[in-house]
C-alpha cells in the first residue's frame, strides 16, 4: 500500500464526486456551489490590486497581519462585546477550511470523539477522521428544523469525548440557533467539560433572529474555538482568508501546526480582508437583504410544488424533501441534471440521515431561481 490507510479509507466528497457530470455539460442552471453568486465589492478588490502595485508580495507573521487581527478583534468586540487579544488569541488561516483542520489536529489525541450534529458540511467528518479522532454523528431532521438537541448531546458526551463541531447556520440546511436555544446546548457542553469548535462562516447571513456566536454566553469563551472569514459574507471566496479565536494555549498550538504546513495567508488576501473589515458593512447588508428575498421565492416555490421544505434562518441554502418521488436522492439529483439540466447536491453527500433531501443554493439570480423551479415542476409532474 502506497498510501496511508486513514486516507484510503476516507470517502470522497459527495458535492465533488456529483458535479463531475455537470462539466461540459450547456445549458445547465447550477444551484449546487456553495459560492456567493455576488462578485467581491469592488473597492475590496481595488485595494488587493493596489498592494501588488505598491510590491506588498512578502511573506506575513506566521499568525496573519496584526492590522487585521487587531481589526477582526475590534469587529467582535464592537458587534458581540467579545475580547480577543490580537497577538495570542487570533490566527489567520486560508479559509476556514484551514482552521477546522487546525483546531482538529492542535485537540484531539488519537481515538478521541467530537459529536457531530447532522446534516453537516462535508468536510467535518473528514477533518477529525484525518486528525486521528472519532466522529460521532447527532443525526436531526425535518421534524425538528434540523436542530440538534440538548438532551441528544447530553446522551453522547462522555468517556472520550472530547467536544462539539457546531456549523450555524448550517450548510446544507441553513438552520441556526436562538440565544436561548444555545444557552441550553452550552448548559450540557459545561456540564460534561466539553469543547466547542464553533463554526459561524455565515453569521452575518442570518435573518430572522440576531446570530449569538457561543463564545458571547456565560463561561463559554474559555471552551470555545470561534472560527469565522470572509468567503460567504463578504463574497471572498478565491481570496481564501479565514481565521480563528479562542483561548491562548490552543491557538498557539494551532499556530504551531500553521507555521509548519501552511507558514501564513496570502498577503493580497489580507490586504483585501483589512479593507472589507473597514468599508464592507453596506455591501454585506446588500447583499443579505437579496438573499433573503431569493429565500423566501424558493421555499414558497418549492412547497407549492409539493417539495416540503423548512425555512431556513441562515446561510443560502434551501434543503428540501424529495421523497414525494419515490426516487433516492442521488437518483433524483442525477435524473434532474440529465432530464431537465438542474443542478442540485444529493442531500446523502451532507449525511446519512439526509437521504430523501437534496441540497439548494440560492446563491443564483432570481431569474435563475425562477426558471429552476419552472424545470423541477416539469420533472415532477412526469414522475
């Protein structure tokens, strides 16, 4: 065996291993990128430009530009009354990806557990496997919003377990928690000595109630990886910055591991999230209130059609029921793709409990959205 067991035994990405057959194909109205379909606001993109003019090429600090640290830090503390310190208690990562990974490996010890809520982003599974821990899968459903409850955490903590990977809102479902809904999950974490690696990529994407990051509750901010960047709200995606907060000893193990895979973030990226930071604020609530608008048209839309589908509170995802077909999800999603040139995510790639759910972005114009539908109705009524 050439390669390493723990990696031949990982599965691959279900989005991946779906969207090989979107390629080359015309005429095909994708909803399955998890991307925002907004470009980066201009005067973001005028300021990376701008660095690479003024010769900004080097390498940064190993924990990312202490401007932006310190920017990110007074953003947290203005919105949330949270205090980070910029120099110990903030890393800079490329993308969340890399701090999900980071916070694995700096944790966890072999055979160790993290509980994880599902329907979740694919990755989490993965990233403890690849870290030596233990998956341990909180399956939720429709009948419940999706969310993951107090008394099922309090079930699975125990002997070896070492904590909780929470993405709200979720990808794929868009559900998100009410403060008083996270006082009660954080009641059972503090009971059982847990962590939290708390995942909030889409917080500023949360519509119907304020987004209460974890580490703002009583006693939580000592047990809380607070991981969050500019992809989704900013519509950064390629500039792949993200970045973590959390307690001194575990950044700095985080940092540790950082410095030896990854050295820093790119600098152009950087720059850029220093500019966001500063002069973003109207783009992202532009580009929410549009979101929100799709949000509505697609539940609406989906449910008419006989797709039951819940409300979403965050992210720009619609997760709807298909079992109405009879078909598995990922014989729908292909189905639809060949028949009616719809793209969609087989909701089996986000978890086992997701069959008979597939994953839709909204991130597409309306007039996509429209015409979507228009396509999904007419594959329906010929089933």
């Amino acid at each position: 065996m050439r390669i390493s067991k723990r990696v031949d035994q990982l599965a691959p990405s279900g989005i991946r291993a779906f969207f090989d057959l979107v390629l080359g194909m015309k005429d095909v109205i994708s909803l399955g990128v998890g991307e925002p379909d907004f470009v980066t606001p201009w005067h973001v993109r005028a300021r990376a430009i701008e660095s690479l003019e003024q010769g900004y090429t080097s390498y940064t600090s190993n924990k990312g530009m202490i401007e932006l640290r310190s920017g990110i830090a007074a953003l947290l503390k203005k919105r949330h009354g949270l205090s980070y310190d910029a120099e110990e208690e903030i890393l800079i990562t490329v993308g969340v990806s890399e701090a999900l990974d980071l916070a694995m490996r700096a944790i966890l010890n072999p055979g160790e557990k993290i509980l994880v809520p599902e329907p979740c982003y694919v990755a989490y599974g993965p990233v403890v496997e690849l870290a030596g821990g233990v998956p341990v899968f909180l399956k939720t459903s429709l009948d419940n919003g999706f969310k993951v409850t107090p008394q099922q955490i309090d079930q699975a903590a125990g002997r070896g377990v070492r904590g909780i990977l929470l993405g709200y809102p979720c990808n794929p479902t868009g559900t998100s928690y009410s403060k008083k809904e996270l006082e009660a999950i954080a009641k059972v974490i503090k009971k059982h000595d847990m962590l939290v690696i708390s995942d909030e990529l889409y917080d500023e994407l949360t519509y119907d109630f304020e987004h209460t990051p974890m580490a703002t509750l009583p006693s939580m901010q000592g047990r809380v990886i607070y991981l969050n960047g500019f992809s989704k709200n900013y519509a950064m995606t390629g500039f792949r910055i993200g970045y973590a907060c959390g307690p001194q000893d575990i950044i700095g193990a985080m940092t540790k591991i950082h410095q030896y895979t990854m050295l820093c973030a790119s600098i152009t990226g950087q720059m850029a999230a220093i500019e966001a930071l500063k002069n973003s604020a109207a783009d992202v609530q532009a580009m929410k209130k549009e979101y929100d608008r799709r949000r509505r048209y697609i539940v609406g839309a989906l449910n008419d059609i006989g797709m039951t589908c819940h409300m979403p509170q965050g992210a720009f995802y619609a997760f709807p029921s298909i079992r109405i077909t009879g078909e598995s999800s990922i014989d729908f999603a292909r189905n639809l793709l060949l028949q009616q040139k719809v793209a969609l995510v087989p909701g089996d790639a986000f978890g086992k409990c997701c069959a008979g759910h597939v994953r839709i972005s909204y991130a597409s114009s309306y007039e996509n959205l429209n015409e979507a539908i228009a396509r999904i109705k007419k594959y329906l009524k010929k089933k």
